[in-house]
C-alpha cells in the first residue's frame, strides 16, 4: 500500500470492526466503484476515503475534498463544477471547480447528507454521465474522478422523508461501508493514544504518558465526538502535562464520570476461528446470527401466543418481537451496538434508529 501522506492517517485499531473496514478497503480499493461511508461525526470516515486512495490506482493523483455542509448552497455548484469569468457577480476570473483539481484522482464528498436538492440532481447527472458543465458554460467536460461520499446522516430515512433523492442514494450506495463509534470498540482506545502520541512526536511535540487507571477511565467513557475527541483530548494533556505521566486524577471531569475502576472495560468477541475479520456477505448469514431466533408467528403449534379466538394487536405483537430480539442481541454483544447490529443482518445505523424507537438504554435487561 503506498504511504500515507502528510495529512492523512492509517486506519488503525485492533478491533474486529476495524479489521473488517481495513479488508472492505483492500477489497474495492483496486476498483473504480463508488463508496458511501457512513458513520457519526468524528469516527474517521475521511481516513477511510484516504485509505481507499491510497491503495487504489489513483494513489498518484490528488485527494480532493469536500464539505458539502460547510459550503453555502448558493456556491456549492460552483465550487463543485467551476465557473466562467462573468458568469454571476463577483466572477472576475474563471475557476476550476473540485472535478478538474480531483482530475485522475479521488473527489471525497463529505456531509452528502447535507447537500441542496437542486445539487442533488446535478451530481446525479455527473455520475452517470460522467460529464460537467462549469457554471456560465454550455461546453461539457468529461470528468475522470473516482467518488467516494460520506455522511452521519440516516440516507435511508432522509430518502423517506423526501430530503434526498432515492436515485442518487442507490448511485452513491454502491459499497457502503460503516464506521462503527468510538464506544462501540473500546479496545481500540489504547492504540489509538498511542498512534496520536507517536503523531506528536514526529511533529516534534511536546508527549505525554497515560497511566493504567486513566486508559481505563478512557476505555469506559462514551465519547461523543469519537476519535476526534480522544485526539484533541491527547494534544490537550500534552500541553497540560508535557513529559509527564496522566493519571487518572489528571483527567477532565467528565471523563471520570461513572467510571467504575472494578469493571474491565467491555470487549468485542473476537472472530470464529478461521473465520477472519470478515464481514457477512449478501449471500451469507452474519456470525453467529442463527444465535438470536425470530419469534414463531402467531398460531404456530407450540407458540405461547396463540392467535386465539379473540384475535390480537398484530402491529403491537411485532412490535414487541422486535424490542425482545434487539435486546437479546445487545445484551448478547455486551451492548457493542456493531456486534448486535452484525448478529441482526442489520447496519450499525439502522439498530441505533431502532435503538431510539424503542427507547433502550444500557441498563434495560430483555426479558429472556
């Protein structure tokens, strides 16, 4: 795999999700596909748009990318496309957008969830056409541009409630891969610190060493703001304590909050024997997902809850299957959303909106 540049940073984690985003990487890397990474704030989705560049053909070409929510919608199709000089006031000189400076290399689309659905429409026409216009012309350019889009957004609901374009989310979501949140992989936190210390040590900086206790504080904490957080929380206590070892009465409040130092931090089974760090496929059943059994329907012989003479709610009956079965997987993987997520065939995104449909918090047990 070629080096990662100066700005960018390896997928790093010993977990088995990352172990599994690193062989999706490797997998559609070599290809011109489009990918949709998806993902909360903060989990390093644009270290895995970089990593698919740079073990892909394109490793030579530029890395291009792009807030969609950070741009005014009024500017996006000219930031995206370029314009011609005259073509609306304050266009004093012609500008190349995003596709021409992403020529043979990779355009990364950051927040497409964000994006107006005018644009919408407009990338659209791109990706199937694989042309452009700039902004005030009417010469198309062909575009030589692999895509790769990310978002926090839930695609799937915004295309249901008529917020994004049905056709262009099955454009993007050719290969989607999810980044799992920080708390979801707690083994990770270790290495982590010890990737953004090394960072800081080749920048000549000022380092620090984390002491058991507080690794483990950090292991338990929830981290809203994932991998970004722990990196600004490690450049912080680096500054606090330059040379020094943090212990944890050295840590900011919040994350000695509810810290329990007599409960190992929680971890993610390791893979079947033989089995990898493989992600299920579409034609094979996730690990272990034969483990959490669906509830026999109404008036099957045995079944405790017969149809009965007096019928029954159906819609509240399946209702209530599908609370029992997601807290049977969440208690099953120790509450690693990714892990019951994978025991349920579902994505980590679709568990948490059913997660906050039902309301479950940690501290519910099923009734199994």
């Amino acid at each position: 795999m070629p080096q990662h540049p100066d700005n960018a940073s390896p997928i790093v984690g010993p977990s088995t999700a990352m172990e599994t985003i690193r062989r999706l990487v490797a997998q559609v890397a070599p290809s011109d596909a489009t990918v949709l990474i998806l993902g909360e704030s903060g989990t390093g989705k644009e270290v895995v748009a970089r990593g698919i560049h740079d073990a892909s053909p394109r490793s030579s070409g530029p890395f291009v990318p792009v807030n969609c929510g950070a741009i005014p919608a009024e500017l996006l199709e000219s930031e995206l496309f370029g314009h011609e000089k005259g073509a609306f006031t304050g266009a004093i000189n012609t500008r190349r957008g995003r596709f021409e400076l992403a020529a043979g290399g990779t355009l990364f689309l950051d927040e497409i969830g964000d994006m107006p659905l005018p644009m919408q429409v407009k990338l659209l026409r791109v990706l199937q056409e694989r042309c452009f216009e700039r902004v005030g012309s009417a010469t198309s350019q062909a575009t030589d541009v692999r895509v790769i889009a990310a978002t926090h957004q839930d695609l799937e609901q915004r295309v249901e409630d008529g917020r994004f374009r049905a056709d262009l989310y099955y454009r993007l979501n050719v290969f989607p891969i999810d980044v799992p949140a920080l708390r979801d992989r707690p083994e990770d936190v270790p290495v982590l610190v010890a990737h953004f210390l090394a960072q800081l040590a080749r920048e000549q900086r000022d380092s620090v060493s984390i002491a058991a206790d507080a690794m483990a504080a950090l292991q338990q904490y929830g981290w809203p703001g994932n991998v970004r957080e722990l990196n600004n929380l490690v450049e912080r206590l680096a500054i606090l304590f330059p040379g020094a070892e943090v212990g944890f009465g050295d840590l900011p409040q919040k994350f000695c909050e509810g810290f329990d130092p007599a409960r190992p931090p929680p971890q993610v089974p390791p893979p079947a024997a033989g089995s990898g760090a493989a992600a299920p496929s579409a034609s094979t059943p996730p690990a272990s997902a034969s483990q959490v059994q669906p509830a026999p329907a109404a008036g099957a012989p045995n079944d405790p809850t017969p149809l009965g003479q007096e019928g029954l709610d159906l819609k509240q009956y399946l209702a209530d299957t599908e609370r029992t079965l997601l807290l049977q997987a969440l208690d099953r993987s120790g509450w690693v959303v990714a892990r019951a997520a994978q025991l349920l065939g579902l994505q980590r995104t679709t568990l948490v909106e059913k997660m906050r449909k039902f309301e479950l918090q940690r501290d519910q047990v099923s009734d199994s």
